[in-house]
C-alpha cells in the first residue's frame, strides 16, 4: 500500500483538541467578522487598494529555474514509472502533498515563480523556437476562459477524494501521464496562453500568488497583498476555480467524518457529494454577489466577477487549516521515500494538538476577515453609493456561513 491512510485524513487535530470549546471558536469568528464589517462599513469611506502596485516590467523566465523544475519533474516521473516501490511511493506522495499543497506557501513566499519552474513551459519554448511557431498554431478561444484549469483541477481533486484507489500508482500514472501529454499539446498549439487559462497547477499559483505580500510580477517587493489581490486576471471559469478550490476542501473535511465514511458510499455517490459542494459553494457566493439595488441587469451580471478575488484569502486560508498536518508530516515521508533515505519524519506539529486546533482557526478566520476587507473595499468602487452599505449585507452574511461551516467541517466531524 504506498499511501495507506493519509488521503483520508488531510488534517490533523479536532473538536477536543481546541483549547477552547467549539461553540465558542465558531462563535468568537462570527463575531470577529461582524464587528470587523462594522468597523470598516463606518471608518472605512474610499477605496484603498484601487492603485495597483507597479514594481515595472516582470523579469523574463528564469531558465536556471526551469533546469530546476525540469529536474524535479523528471526525478518524479522516472520514480514513478521506472523506480522500486519506494521510489513510486515518494513520487505518489510528492504529488498528493509538495506539487498540490505545498504550491499554496510556495506562490506565497515567491508569488508566481511556478512560471518560471514550470517544466512544459521550457518545453514548449523550445519546440515552439525549433517548429518557427514560439505564439503557438492556433490563437486560444477566448470563450474557454479559465474552464479547462477548472476542469483539471476537478479531475484532481476526483482523484484525490473520489476515485477507487486514489493511493494506488497505477491511478497516478494515469493522471501526470494524461496532464503531461495535454499541457504540452496544448502549449505547442495555443502557445504561452495555454498556460496562462488552462494548465490547473499555473493556473492556480498564479490565483494564490496575487497574496502574496512579499513578491510582485515575480520581483521582491514587499507590501500590501490586498493591493494586489485586485490584479487577478478576470475570465470565464474563474469563479468555477473558485468553487472547486473551496467545494473540494469541504467535502474533504465532510467526507472524512466517521458518519460519512460509515455509508460506504460507491465512486459515483462521492462524485456526486463532491460536484453538489462545489455547486452550492459557486452558487452561493454568484448569488451574494448579485444581491444588491441601484445597478442595471449588466451590472449586476459583472459583480460576481468584479468581487471573485476577494474569496482567495478563504481558499488560502481553508489550505493552511486542512492540510498543514499533512503538508509537513507526508511531505517529509515523500521526500524520503522519493530520495531512498533512511529516515523516520518528525511528527512534532501533531504531537501538539492544542496548537494544530488554534491554528485552525487562526486561518480559517484570519482568511475571512481579509476576504471582507477585499470585499469591501471593491464594493466602494463597483456598488451606487445609495447601496454601498446595505449591497455588502448578504455577502457579509455568506462569510459568515463559510466561517461557520468552514471551522465545523474542520474541527467538529
């Protein structure tokens, strides 16, 4: 078995484990969100974060990074299909923990740096240079959007949280095989935009890398990531990135509940469990956005899509409590396993469980309070003034229950 275990339990640490009672963590969150609405609906009057920050030209790709990359990838790859059980098993592991996780810290400290690392990128400026063709043969639908990152990210996550055996190497040989293929198709007939809307992984570090406070357009440049945070190409399907983003770690947290896994649910029943979260997730949110008067039927179609970057800090911050157990006790047994060591991991985070829960909801609601700090400051620029107030209501009221929900999922089943 070359994962037995941990894809089913993610995150460590529960209800117990808080050093304070559940009903008061969920509590004090909804409040906090409420009196931080409170504060800045009053206080706060113009927008702040209207000026992007302009740090010039981004560097060009970094080739020594994408030697490093391709390094990897091909380690991983080679582990994978050639190497001994152990090999295969670190490959498995580097791939459910350090390319899926660990992308989160990574666009973070180093914003989109994932460009630069990305493998099929350096594939497909070579083949591009070497065919004449470096823009690719054919110019990218510009209706496909972001829909076929979503659509990646949803076959991972099925994968992941669905499929019969989603440990087994024969199911993830499948995957990275069929995502090498397509990405690198894609990129020699699309060009560099193939990569810019439909590869899941760039796609995806681009999204979380707008957060970052530390790093812009790939340059050192410390500053307010809420700035930033506005910058987030907007495109068909980014709401769908969203969704599955945030559907995908609920139902992980639900279905690793004892009442769940007791119904032995078949691959379609957990397929159609993990599409309704994603559903009600987008749903929501397309409906809270839109709540509002004083704007046009083309307004408040555009909403949803004006207010969308404001739920990445909920998506980093669901990643940060559900997978940081996993990120650094499996990751390190990946890495291990990957390089033939001879070692055992430290398993010191979930010796502390009374830390790990307070973590919990230190991310949980630390990434909703700035999701209504985005929120409203991009509802100061896009709401009539008249409804300003009251057209920030039913999202303020939709925080609410992703934060209730958010630390129940993660600290209660």
């Amino acid at each position: 078995m070359l994962l037995a275990g941990p894809l089913a339990t993610h995150g460590l640490g529960g209800q117990t484990d808080l050093p304070i009672p559940f009903p008061v963590a969920v509590i004090g969150g909804a409040w906090a969100l409420t009196i931080t609405f409170a504060v800045v609906a009053f206080a706060w009057r113009r927008p702040r974060f209207a000026e992007p920050v302009d740090v010039g030209r981004p560097p060009a790709i970094r080739s020594w990074l994408t030697v490093v990359g391709t390094l990897v990838t091909v380690w991983v790859y080679g582990a994978l299909f050639l190497g001994s059980d152990q090999l295969r098993a670190g490959a498995v592991g580097f791939f459910y923990t350090w390319l899926w996780v660990g992308l989160v810290p990574l666009a973070l400290v180093a914003g989109h740096v994932w460009r630069d690392l990305s493998p099929w990128r350096g594939v497909q400026r070579l083949l591009g240079r070497a065919l004449g063709r470096p823009q690719g043969y054919l110019r990218y639908p510009s209706w496909l959007g972001y829909w076929p990152a979503a659509a990646g990210l949803l076959a991972f996550v099925w994968l992941e949280l669905c499929s019969p055996d989603p440990g087994s190497t024969t199911s993830v040989r499948w995957w990275l095989g069929t995502y090498a293929v397509v990405t690198v198709v894609g990129g020699v007939l699309f060009g560099p935009r193939w990569f810019n809307r439909a590869d899941p992984f760039d796609v995806y570090s681009a999204v979380v890398a707008r957060l970052s406070p530390l790093v812009v357009d790939r340059r050192w440049h410390p500053h307010n990531p809420l700035r930033t945070l506005p910058t987030v190409p907007l495109d068909h399907g980014l709401i769908a990135i969203v969704a599955v983003l945030l559907g995908s770690t609920a139902f992980d947290s639900f279905g690793a509940s004892q009442e769940w896994q007791l119904r032995e649910m078949s691959t379609l029943g957990d397929t159609v469990a993990l599409l309704v979260f994603v559903l009600v997730v987008g749903a929501a949110f397309v409906a809270a956005a839109m709540a509002t008067g004083g704007v046009t039927r083309a307004q408040r179609r555009a909403l949803p899509g004006d207010l969308v970057h404001t739920l990445v800090p909920i998506v980093v911050g669901y990643v940060f409590a559900h997978y940081l157990t996993y990120l650094v006790e499996k990751g390190q047994r990946a890495v291990i396993d990957l390089l033939a060591l001879d070692a055992t991991p430290s398993f010191w985070l979930s010796e502390r469980p009374m830390l790990v829960g307070t973590l919990k909801v230190v991310f949980v609601v630390g990434g909703h309070i700035l999701a209504v700090l985005a929120a409203h400051d991009r509802a100061l620029l896009t709401l009539p003034r008249a409804h300003r107030l009251t057209g920030q209501l039913a999202m303020m009221v939709l925080m609410v229950a992703y934060t209730f929900m958010g630390l129940y999922l993660l600290l209660s089943v």
